[in-house]
C-alpha cells in the first residue's frame, strides 16, 4: 500500500510538471506571437510587399543553394578530375619515358595536347600551404582530386593569379612537377552570369510587384481619407470608385451609404425647419395677444412662460439640427478662445487662455464656437476661476476648460451627456433650462470626427477636454 502511495505521489509530482512546463511553453509562445505582432508592419502596402517579396527571396534563395551547392559544385569536381586525370598521365608519361632530354617531349604534349605549361625543377621542398580562400569550391575539389587520383605530395595555389591556377606535385625521384592551367579549365567560372542574371529578373519583377501594389493600394487609401473626411463633417471632393473591383464595390457602399446619411439628413432639416415656422408662428400670436392685455402679474408670469418657451424649442431645435449644414472653414482658434475668455470676464469670472500649435484649423465655426461656448458657460455657472487652453499637432487640435467648481462625481460624467438630463445632487449641466447643452457640445464634437470627456481638473473642479481631429 505505501508503495501504491508513493507511485501515485509520484505521478501526481511528474504531471503537475509536465502542467507546468506546458504553461510556460504556452506563455513563451504567446509573447513570441505577439512580439512578431509588434515587429510586422501594419500598413497594407507593407504588408502586401512582403507577401510578394518573402516568396520570391525564398525562391531565390532555395535556387541559389541547389545551384551553388550541387551544380556547380558538381561542374567544378568534374573538370578539377579532368585536369588532375592530364596531370596524372604527365607523371605517368615521365615515369615510363625517363630518357627525354630536357623533358622537351613532356612539354610539347602538355602543350599542344592538353593546354598545359610544365616545368620540371630539381628537388626542393614544398612551399608552405597558402591561405585558403573563402569560396574555397575550386581549392577542396582540386585538393581532393590529386589526393585520389596521384597520391603524392602537392601544392597547389588558387588565389595568387586569378587567369591560372598553380599546381606542384613532388616526383618520386624528388623533382617537382609545376603545372600552370587556365582556371576555367578546372572551374565553373561563368556561374556568375546566372546570379546576375537571377538577381536582375528579381528586381525587375519587384519593381513591377510594387508598381502594380501602389495603384491596387491607391483606390484603399483613397476610401479612407474620404471616410475620414467625411466623419470630421467636411465636404468630399473628387472621391470616385477605382481599382479593383471589390474595392470599387466598397467605395460605391460608402457613396451610397455617405447619400442615405445626407438626404437623411435634409429631410430632418425641412421637418424642423416647418415645425420651427408653425411653432414660432403661434408663439408669436401669444406674445401679441399677451402684449394687447393690461399689465399685472399674472400677465407677466405668462410673458416669462411664453419667452421660456421661446427658448426651449430654440434648443431642441439646435440639438436635432446640429448645424449639419454649416460648411467647415479655416479658424483662428487662438483668436476664438480670446472672444470665449472676454465673454467670461464680461460675466463677472476670473479667465485666462493659452494656445500652443498653428491656430488656423478647418472647422465649422458656428458650431465650434456654441460647443466650447456650452461648455464655458456651464463652467461659469457653477465656478469662479475659468482656465481655457488649447494645444493643436499635427493630427489634433485639442481644447481644455477648467474650472475651480464643485465638479461633477465619476460615476455620473457618462450621465450628463444625455438629453434632457439633469443632476440634482451636483452641478446641473442648464440649471433651469433643458439640460442640452453638453448634450448638443458632444454632439457637435461628434460631428468633427471627435470626442468631449470629463475629468478632475488642477484648479480643484471639472476639466472638459474637446479633441477633434485636424
């Protein structure tokens, strides 16, 4: 039974391992993935490119090693075993026929016959062996064919001359064979021309590859800066389908779809523009009834009512409309946050603006200006110090207002965004009026292409940051 315990204890010890290793096999495994994530371009053209370029460097690279390492290798063992196999009959020759004088026979066969120059030098040692070269494909199979196929002692020299290659065998009898041979005779020299050859075709191909990519990817990037320009609520100006053809399916949606939003958007300007006349035409008829009766409280407590009328359609209105047909234009904002901070010291309020960037910045000014207006003067209403700064880069103009109020708690910023919705328990957003007014401020950052967000500020109350796109 305790052996039984033991066994199973010991399973259990290696499982848990094997579980352990598993997971840190898994862990390494996903940060190498998300590494590689991090090292891949996320450009389309980019990555298009390497789909094109991995395959063809690949081939290239599998194409040169084969012929590298196995044609040429092969032609150059062969015609090294050729010119070995004339030296060897040399020897042979000189070996049998002792008796040529001055080796004078010896020298016209190799010569005339074998394109061989030979000298005979008395005895002498070897010279020392020579630096190897780097591509040494010529030295290992000249080398390796004299060791099989002569068997003497030798010395040849690969680097020195690049025309020849030298070759020193010792005879039996102590002289020295030298043999020069043209290097061509024993070397695959004109392997070059097929990697210059190959690495013109890939280039050419490439460059062909990332022409074809660039006009394929031009219709894409074309798209989306009309998508882009079209979300910060500015015109698009010669956008037409082109490329490919599910590309131009794609950009026919979104002129479709950019038409809908549009004539969407016209029909609710006309519906509101004919509530707007019937509604201001009986206010108006109250108004001049009010004004025929004689005057006493009960007639001026109607007037407010009527004038408080007045204003919540005009803010129901602003926030259905939007300013939707306001067209953008270049802004001063430098000079727009300077008219924001004299309309709050007008007020009786403590302000101070600053702006760092180029100020000019396409916006539709109209309804720019009530978004930042909406938000200083919910600032002023409930604060005494007003802080308006304003940064724009090279993607984003970026708008702060701070304030030194009571603030407004985390969990309800989200809430007072929406319509009609008013906080009793905090700083309301229009004390006695409709509680649109940040409602119609995002709204109108919306239209930008970008976003209003609430936080603590450093003067100890509500931070309202506007960022749009430039």
């Amino acid at each position: 039974m305790a052996s039984y315990d033991h066994t199973r204890s010991t399973y259990g010890g290696l499982r848990g391992l094997i579980a352990n290793a598993a997971t840190r096999l898994r862990g390494f495994g996903e940060v190498g993935a998300r590494r590689f994530n991090e090292l891949m371009p996320k450009g389309l053209y980019a990555r298009s490119l390497i789909i094109v370029i991995a395959p063809i460097v690949i081939l290239q690279s599998v194409v040169a090693y084969i012929f590298m390492e196995r044609h040429w290798q092969l032609v150059t063992l062969r015609l090294s075993g050729a010119v070995t196999q004339d030296i060897a009959a040399l020897i042979d020759i000189h070996k049998t026929y002792p008796q040529d004088r001055d080796f004078e026979t010896l020298r016209r066969i190799a010569r005339d016959r074998l394109n061989l120059m030979v000298e005979i030098l008395p005895p002498e040692p070897l010279p020392a062996p020579g630096p190897r070269p780097f591509f040494d494909v010529l030295d290992a199979a000249l080398s390796r064919e004299i060791a099989l196929q002569i068997g003497r002692p030798f010395w040849i020299d690969t680097v020195g001359n690049s025309a020849l290659i030298e070759i020193r065998v010792q005879l039996e009898t102590g002289q020295i064979l030298k043999v020069f041979a043209r290097r061509g005779m024993a070397y695959a020299s004109n392997s070059h021309i097929f990697l210059v050859w190959m690495v013109i075709a890939s280039l050419v191909l490439l460059a062909i590859a990332i022409l074809f990519l660039r006009n394929q990817i031009r219709p894409i990037q074309a798209l989306a800066a009309a998508a882009e320009e079209f979300g910060k609520g500015r015109e698009v100006i010669g956008f037409r389908p082109r490329g490919a053809s599910e590309v131009r399916a794609a950009a026919l949606a979104f002129i479709e779809m950019k038409r809908r939003i549009e004539r969407q958007i016209d029909q609710r300007t006309t519906m509101l523009a004919g509530v707007s006349h019937d509604l201001r035409t009986v206010l108006t008829r109250f108004k001049l009834e009010l004004a025929l009766l004689p005057d006493d409280p009960e007639i001026e407590a109607m007037r407010r009512d009527v004038d408080e009328m007045g204003r919540m359609l005009e803010a129901y209105l602003a926030f259905a409309r939007g300013d939707m047909g306001e067209l953008p234009a270049p802004t001063d904002m430098q000079a727009f946050l300077e008219e924001l901070r004299a309309a709050a010291e007008r007020s009786g309020h403590k302000a101070s603006v600053s702006f760092h960037g180029e100020p000019i910045v396409k916006v539709r000014p109209d309804a720019f200006r009530r978004c930042l207006a909406n938000l200083v003067s919910n600032a002023a209403r409930y604060a005494d110090t007003i802080a308006i700064s304003g940064h724009r880069d090279h993607r984003w103009l970026t708008v702060t207002i701070d304030d030194d109020g009571p603030g407004i708690p985390q969990e309800r910023r989200d809430d007072v965004f929406k319509p009609f919705l008013r906080l009793d328990d905090a700083r309301n957003v229009d004390e006695g009026g409709t509680g649109l007014g940040l409602a119609i401020a995002r709204d109108i950052a919306r239209s930008h292409g970008g976003e209003i967000n609430l936080s603590d500020s450093a003067l100890g109350g509500l931070r309202a940051t506007v960022r749009v796109p430039v």
